[in-house]
C-alpha cells in the first residue's frame, strides 16, 4: 500500500558542516573583553572554534598597536596566521591603521579597527557563510569567555577623553562611551550566577566612568542606578563576587569608594596607572587627577580602609627627563610603599605627541633607571609582604592539584600580581574560595597552608 505524500517521512538532510574560526587575542584585558564579544556572537551563529589555524576556516587576529614592540608582536601574529591558514582577518588597535598592516599582509581578506565588532562579523560571514542551527548552536547566558570560569572581566566603557602625550588610545578608540548602569550591572549578574567568583572591572578610565552620559540612570532591578563610578561599584559589591577595580585615574571622587572597601563591598584594591611622581614630568605628559598630591590622598584612604593595596605603572626615561626628576620619583616610591609595582622604560610611540617634547633619554640611562627604581620597589615589597607573615587570608585557587594549589589574595590581580602558594589536607579545586595562613613571604609571592 502506498502511503499518501503527505505523509511520508522527510528524507534526511545532510548535517551541516559548522564552519571553524582560530582566533589570537593580542593586548590588554580591554581587547580580550572584544574578542570575547565577537566570540560570543561568532558561536549564537553556530561557528565553532578551532585549536589550531591550518584546521580552520578562517583566523581572526586581535591586534595591539599601543607601542612598537606590541606592532611587532601583533605584525608577527599575523605572519604566523597567513602562514599557517591564509585567510586572516584582523582588527582591534593596531586595526585603525590598515595601511602598516596592508603595506605586509596585502592578501588579508579584512582590516578593521577597534570596537568594530560588526565590521568583524560581516567580514567572517563574507569569508566563511554561517551553518546555524538554532536548536544545536546555544551559546551560555554570560557569552563566550577567554578567561578561567572563576573570572572575569567586566568592560564599563569604551575610549577615553584624556590626551596624555605618551597615548595614542584616544586617536585608536575613541573618545569615552560609557555603557548604561543597568547593562553592565545585568552582565555582571549573568557572570555570578554562571559560577564567576571575581569579577575584574576595566575601560581605560574607570573612574572617569559616566562623565559622558552625564551620569544618567538607567533601570535595574526596582530602582535606578546612576553611571557614575560610586554607585556601579556599590551595586557591583552587591552581587555576592569579588569586585576588583583596574585602572582607576586618582580624582577626587575616587574618595568616596574607599568606604566600600573598608566594608567589604568591594575589593581593597585600586589599579592605580600614576606613571611617574615628579610634577614637571607629570606635566609633560598631561596626566589627569592632580597627581602631585597624591601622598597625601593615599594616607587619608588608608586611614580609612588600612588594608587597602595599591598596584601601579610607571615610565623611566620619559623624553626630557632629568637625574633630578628620576630621584623625585625614587624619593615618592619609598614614600608611598605601595604594594604592587610595574615599571617599564619609556617607548616612542608613533602619533604621541611626547615623542617632540625634548631629548630622548638614552637606552642604556633607561635601563640603569629602570633597574634602581625595582632594587628600591623590592625593598618596599619584601617588608609589606612580611607584615603578611602569620595573618590568614581568603585566597581564590587559580591552579590545583589535588593538595598543592596556587592562587591569589584579594591584593593580587591575576597575571600582574603575586601568587600564593598554598598547601592543603584536602584536595582544592580551582575557583575555591579559602583561608589560608601565611607561613612565608619573599618579594612577590606568599606561601601559607589551609585551615
């Protein structure tokens, strides 16, 4: 008997073939909040990611273009990726100057600049068409993350309004775009509630946060919440994660979130990027926050919260600088004893106004000052960190192995700060949150067991 048309079974369509992306993030936590996004978007279309470029479809480079060693480093990415696959597609910083990268790789399918996230998209679709199926191809409710499962980082903004003459950001990104209160605070909550225990705060100027929306509130939950640094930072320590915040220019605002860290809101912790102490360099390179006065702001916020720690960054062999003002910033770093200290010697940056602002420092004074100012960063170091000796701490375990474990205090950020290194009678796994009792300290790192 045969049955009617109607009713026959369908034939079995052919399963499609995902198509596979390989992907290099290049730069700062800024641009790997980028890439996440447009891995996040690049999966809710069925793209899958590829472990290595000759097993994919296509590359998509995230490039730095901050200074002339991360060129070289995103120009050597690149290379590697048309080697590998040949069809490549970059963007980010160094994306906002096609022509550099052209003038190498004229056979790269796309440039596109920074943010540009649907440039990106349209790009990989031109190149490689999506094979979605809207019942196989879920992507989670936080997104795709680059990042460990127990972290993360939070973008507040994009751009910065600042013109320091050593930064080229601002002609690359763009001035600030602060994101509504209420957006940033419901991808924090997806976070949390996805098993993020951390949640790192960055934009380029986060204190600057809202300054361009004059501070507009926009709803959450059963209220509105103002796009101003205080109030996000506020709702932020709500939501039951460590909040630690990065890249916090020294305004005089920033006094009013030193009470949450002392409640235990939010991390005591500010990632401080002061760059130097004497007043004419400071002058010279245009940095915001009335910096010379900062001694006397950071003893008034460690009156109030006497945990806080501070990390830094600061620049030796600024063009111009002098003996004099290299012992100014020497003379502050022992004054100010703050806990975690990068320094890096000044680098010309092609567009930076700095670069014609006097004689260049030579490379070899460079380095001589680079390497008396972290002999006189590590003295400071070693006494905070002994002070630590004996104190139980909570630590948040970045790597286990059954009993040995590393992790982090709440003074260390992941990557830049210090480990601890911990010892257990029970087996730890990674994203645990426990108390550890600090047993030894050198430089940088703590040692400690358990309880």
């Amino acid at each position: 008997m045969t049955l009617p048309v109607s009713v026959l079974p369908p034939a079995k369509a052919a399963p499609k073939i995902a198509p596979k992306i390989s992907f290099v993030s290049l730069g700062c936590p800024k641009a790997l909040v980028d890439s996440e996004r447009i891995l996040t978007h690049l999966r809710a279309e069925g793209y899958e990611l590829a472990r290595r470029h000759d097993g994919a479809d296509v590359v998509i480079v995230n490039t730095c273009g901050f200074l002339d060693s991360a060129k070289a480093e995103s120009l050597s990415a690149i290379g590697e990726a048309m080697a590998e696959n040949g069809r490549v597609i970059v963007t980010g910083c160094m994306g906002a100057q096609p022509d550099e990268i052209r003038e190498k790789y004229p056979n790269l399918l796309a440039v596109t600049g920074p943010q540009a996230y649907e440039s990106v998209v349209a790009a990989v679709h031109e190149a490689v068409p999506p094979a979605h199926d809207p019942f196989l191809d879920l992507v989670p409710p936080q997104g795709v993350k680059l990042t460990p499962r127990h972290y993360a980082y939070l973008k507040i903004s994009e751009g910065c309004n600042n013109r320091c003459t050593f930064c080229i950001i601002p002609s690359l990104r763009g001035d600030l775009v602060s994101r509504p209160a209420g957006d940033v605070l419901r991808e924090a909550e997806k976070l949390v509630k996805a098993g993020v225990k951390e949640l790192l705060v960055v934009s380029q100027d986060t204190s600057a946060y809202g300054v361009d929306i004059r501070y507009a509130t926009s709803p959450w939950r059963d209220r509105e919440v103002r796009a101003k640094f205080y109030d996000l930072s506020a709702e932020l320590g709500e939501l039951g994660a460590w909040v630690r915040m990065h890249y916090v220019y020294p305004y005089p605002h920033v006094d009013e979130v030193i009470p949450l860290m002392a409640e235990g809101k939010i991390l005591p912790y500010l990632d401080m990027p002061l760059q130097h102490a004497s007043p004419s360099v400071l002058k010279r390179m245009r940095r915001p926050g009335n910096q010379e006065k900062q001694l006397e702001r950071i003893r008034r916020w460690r009156e109030i919260c006497p945990d806080l720690a501070i990390r830094s960054t600061f620049i030796v062999g600024f063009p111009g600088e002098t003996e004099a003002e290299f012992e100014e910033l020497l003379t502050w770093i022992g004054q100010a004893k703050l806990e975690r200290v990068g320094c890096f010697e000044y680098e010309p940056v092609g567009g930076a106004v700095a670069n014609g602002l006097g004689d260049l420092v030579p490379p070899e004074v460079k380095a001589e000052r680079k390497r008396r100012f972290m002999e006189a960063q590590q003295g400071v170091s070693i006494r905070l960190q002994k002070a630590r000796v004996g104190k139980r701490l909570p630590v948040i375990i970045d790597e286990a192995n059954g009993t040995v474990a590393k992790g982090r205090s709440k003074y260390d950020a992941p990557e830049i700060d210090g480990n601890v290194h911990v010892t257990s009678r029970r087996p730890l796994r990674v994203g645990d949150i426990v108390t550890v009792k600090i047993e030894r300290a050198d430089a940088y790192d703590l040692y400690g067991s358990a309880v």
